[in-house]
C-alpha cells in the first residue's frame, strides 16, 4: 500500500501546472479556427470543436474554485460504497439489486451555494445534491472543501439511459476515478469503449481496484500487476492506480489523500480541458495541420484558364470583326467617293454583333454599349475546355492540402460558374475596342479623293458642255491644251486615275492598319476577360487558400506550437 500511495504523490505532484491565461488563449485560436473554415469543411467533422469551445467557455465562467470529481464504474464494482465512505454519510443507495444507482448523486464539500450553478449545468437534480462540511465536522473535512464528488450510474446497466447518462458526465467532469473490482477489472467493455478513450486525458483519470479485501493478501500484488499492463495497454502509462475497500478506513487512505491533494491544486478543471483541447486539435490537425504551405493558382493554369475564357467569350471572332470592321470604315473614309455609298450598304461587322459601331462614343450612351451582345455562343467543346481549365486552376492550387479542403477550393473555383457566361458576354460588350476614333490620315485621304473625284466631275462637264454645243451648232469651246492632251480630258481621267492609285495605294496599309486593331483588340478582350476570371474563379479560389492558411496558423497556435 505505501508504494501505491507514494505512485499517487508523484502523480500528482502538480509540478506541470496548466497555465490558465494559456489555455484561454488555445481555446480562442480554435474559436478563431471554426470561424475561419466555416464554410469549407465539413460540418459535421467540426462538432467536437463546436462542443468544446462552448463546454470549456461555460466551466471556466462558472467556478475554477470547484473540482467536480466522478465515480465511474461497472455494476457491482462498489462506487457507491465508495461515495459512502468519502462522504463518511450514507447517500447514495447500495444494494444487492443491480443497477443500483440508477441516477446521479452529488456530494458538495463546502457550501452548496457556490456549487449550485455547477451543478446546475452538469444535470445533477437538486433533491440528488448534498452538502457534506458542516460546523460538526470542525476542520476534519476542510482538505476537501471544493470538491463535488458524483456516483454515476453503471456504464454497463442494462437501461440504454443509464449509459447515456454516464457518456454525457463523462464529458463534463474535471477527474474520473475509474472504479473495477478483482472480478471484471479486465472487462472489455470498460477498457474498449471507455478507458483506451481516455488516453489523453491520463493527468486527470484514476483507477482503483475497490474491493480489495476481497483478494487474499497474496494475490492483490499480482492482480494490481496484471491491471496496470492493461491500462498500459490501453494506453494509460503512468496513471496512478491504487487499491481501495470501502469497510475500512485505512483502505481510502489513498485515494482520499489524492483527492485532497487534487483539490488543493485547483487544476484538475484546467487540465481537463488541455486534455480535451489536445484530443480536439489532434482531430483537427488533419484538416489544417499539414507542413504543406498554402500556395495559389498555378501559372500555367491560370495562363490556360484566360485562354479558355476568351474562347468561351468569342474573343477570336470578336477580333476579327474589329479587323473587318476597320477594314470596312477605312475603306468607306479612304475610297472613292463615287462608291462609298454603295459600301455604306453593307453591314458593319461590329453592329451585326451588338458591338460599339461607327457612332458609338458619340450618339449612344455608355450605358448602351454594356448589354448583351451577338456573339456566337460557346460550343460544347469550349464550354467543356473551360470546364476543364477551371478544375485544372483547382487541383493545381489544392494539391497537397490536406482533408476536405481540396473540395473546398474546387467548390469555390466553381461557385460563380453559372454566373460566367453573362459577365463574359458584359466584359466584352464593355470593352474599349479602340474603334471609335476616325484616324487622321483617313480624313486626309477622303479629301484628296473628293478632291481628284470634283477635278473628274469638272472635266467631264467640260467635255460634256462641248459637246452639247457642238451638237446644238454652236461655236465650240476652245479648251485649253496641257501639251497634247486638251485640259478637261487631263482633268477627267487624270481625276479618274488619281482615285483609283490612291485606292490602291491606301488598300495595303488599311489591311495593315486593321490587323493592329484586330491585336489591339484581342489584348483588351482578354485583359476584360481575365478580370472576370479573377473575380469569378480565382479569387474565390484564392479567398479559401488564404482561410486555409489562416486556419493553420490558428490551430498551430491551438496545439501550443
């Protein structure tokens, strides 16, 4: 028994004390965690988190004065015997017929007052609550005051109430002292469904093997022995483990001592909760604890994802409209006059696509050249390159992140596809096309060609009135000669040629001109789309990559790294 009771000291020295400013700060970085993803991950994966944040925020404003130890045990193991025996009054009821504690009793060291609230959010009933320190006992309870010590019911009660009352406390308690007695103490129902789940929570879990007196003096070494390998086992190295019986004083010694040293420390509540902190983050840090460093979007896939963009939009035949579209007004600013209507006739290319034509910037208003426009749409094999190009911007950017969020960036490149199209077809219909100004040359041009195109007109009226009046018998004219060529002969087909060299000559830079405005063009178009694409994949995209990385660094700082 002494070397038992020395194992108790040393595990509850206390010398690891529990900072509570620390762990405050630990439970407001997962708080920060939950904020952070929601929305990403999982719900339903978030619970334990949700539950913790809310449990541990509750205990701590309720009392860090009251330890809430409980008695957790199979039927028959004798923890209301043991209840008894601390509380030296009979409280709770002890039987022979099983399960006897069929609900929770809670003895308060102390006043009541001060543990009522406690009590209150634990679910012990009031009419099951009673006060143990009285001005009887003078000073011989003081070490406990403090404590409230609960007897659950039986975890392996044949009422599925019972059980679920245990799961519920277990959860809410500061300490659990695991009650077994030499006959089911290797049960497997309390080794695999409740201590093993307790492996992280060792700094605030005692087993006692109770009914000790039970055991012939020479067997209890053995048995105690054979305990510890299975707690061992289940990973419970180092908890303390003593043996108790409940008929004799000097048997509770023990576990009364550790009670008292446990409630003097006033740190079972905190290390409770770094416990379940622990368990929390550990479930958490395959959701954001990887070393893998949040990235972005890669360039070739973002390079690859413009591209099926301007596909999708129409940007090449956008493009070569502008080209026939200049092509078109420069050759009805630059070409003969006599002519020109007969080119106005023809449609231009950017009207017959809703785009900004010949008077756009001058009669329209602004808000006119923002509505849907004409162009072609996509075919199934643009939309599907699209398809792909996005879910190529998410699987570059998600790979090696870990859990769910790789989902979470594909859903938030794809969140606004359906939105796509429409803003795709505005970027376009509000782009700058660089058509709206008539360049200066063309001017320059179009009144040489009026001009060559009235010295024509005038030679050929010339010549017209000499022969009408020769035909009518009067005197002809007498036209002035340039050389041998008679001077409204030079002027008509002079006028003639001239308009049709500087057609001629004019044609090759237009078409030049117009493929500069085709590349002009193409680079606003797709600068106009790219931005839609920022707006509507990446930057989502880019929005959970920096939750994530906010998310990690939040549950580094939960771990206490």
């Amino acid at each position: 028994m002494t070397n038992i009771v020395g194992r108790m000291r040393e595990a509850f020295r206390g010398d690891q004390r529990v900072d509570a400013d620390a762990l405050v700060a630990r439970l407001d970085a997962v708080r920060r965690f939950l904020t952070v993803v929601d929305g990403h991950l999982p719900d339903a994966r978030l619970v334990p988190a949700h539950t913790l944040v809310e449990r541990a925020g509750t205990r701590l404003a309720l009392s860090r004065d009251h330890t809430v130890v409980a008695l957790a045990g199979a039927t028959g193991s004798g923890k209301s015997s043991l209840f008894n025996a601390l509380a030296r009054m009979e409280l709770s009821p002890v039987g022979v017929r099983r399960p006897t504690t069929g609900v929770t009793h809670a003895c308060v060291w102390g006043p009541l007052d001060g543990g009522n609230r406690l009590l209150d959010w634990i679910g012990v009933l009031p009419r099951h609550r009673f006060v143990r320190e009285s001005v009887l006992d003078a000073d011989d309870e003081s070490a406990l005051r403090g404590l409230i010590l609960l007897d659950l019911p039986d975890f392996d009660s044949v009422q599925r109430s019972h059980r679920s009352e245990v799961d519920r406390l277990l959860g809410l308690v500061d300490l659990v002292v695991w009650v077994v007695d030499p006959q089911k103490y290797a049960d497997r129902v309390i080794h695999t469904n409740y201590l093993r789940e307790f492996h992280r929570h060792r700094d605030v879990t005692l087993v006692v093997l109770n009914q000790a007196d039970r055991l012939p003096p020479a067997e209890l070494p053995r048995v105690l022995d054979d305990l510890r390998r299975l707690l061992d086992t289940d990973g419970l190295d180092g908890v303390p483990l003593l043996s108790t019986t409940a008929v004799d004083p000097a048997g509770m010694v023990g576990l009364r001592e550790a009670l008292e040293r446990t409630v003097a420390e006033r740190q079972a509540a905190l290390r409770r909760l770094q416990g379940d902190l622990d368990a929390v983050v550990a479930r958490l840090d395959e959701h954001a604890g990887g070393s893998t460093a949040a990235g972005g979007p890669d360039d070739a896939a973002v390079t690859a994802l413009h591209r099926a963009l301007a596909d999708g939009a129409g940007v090449p035949a956008v493009a070569e409209a502008v080209e026939r579209a200049y092509r078109h007004r420069g050759g009805a600013a630059t070409g003969w006059p006599l002519v020109r209507g007969w080119r106005r006739l023809r449609p231009d290319p950017l009207r017959r696509l809703h785009l900004p034509g010949p008077a756009a910037g001058r009669d329209e208003p602004a808000e006119s050249l923002v509505a849907a426009t004409s162009v072609p749409e996509p075919t199934a094999a643009q939309r599907s390159a699209l398809g792909l190009a996005i879910r190529s911007v998410a699987d570059r950017a998600g790979t090696d992140l870990p859990g769910a969020w790789p989902t979470a960036v594909t859903a938030a490149a794809r969140s606004h596809l359906g939105d796509l199209p429409d803003a795709l077809d505005r970027a376009v219909a509000g782009t700058d096309l660089g058509m709206d100004r008539r360049p200066f040359w063309w001017r320059f041009v179009g009144g040489l060609q009026w001009l060559v195109t009235l010295a024509a007109l005038a030679g050929l009226g010339w010549l017209a009135l000499g022969y009408a009046l020769r035909a009518l018998g009067l005197p002809a004219l007498e036209h002035p000669m340039v050389g041998e060529v008679p001077l409204p002969t030079l002027l008509f087909l002079g006028g003639l040629l001239a308009g049709l060299l500087v057609a001629a000559l004019t044609r090759p830079i237009i078409r030049w001109a117009a493929r500069r405005a085709r590349r002009r063009a193409e680079r606003r178009l797709t600068a106009a789309v790219a931005a839609v694409g920022e707006e509507h994949v990446l930057t989502p995209v880019r929005t959970v990559l920096a939750s994530y990385a906010e998310a990690r660094a939040a549950l580094r700082e939960a771990a206490g790294r």
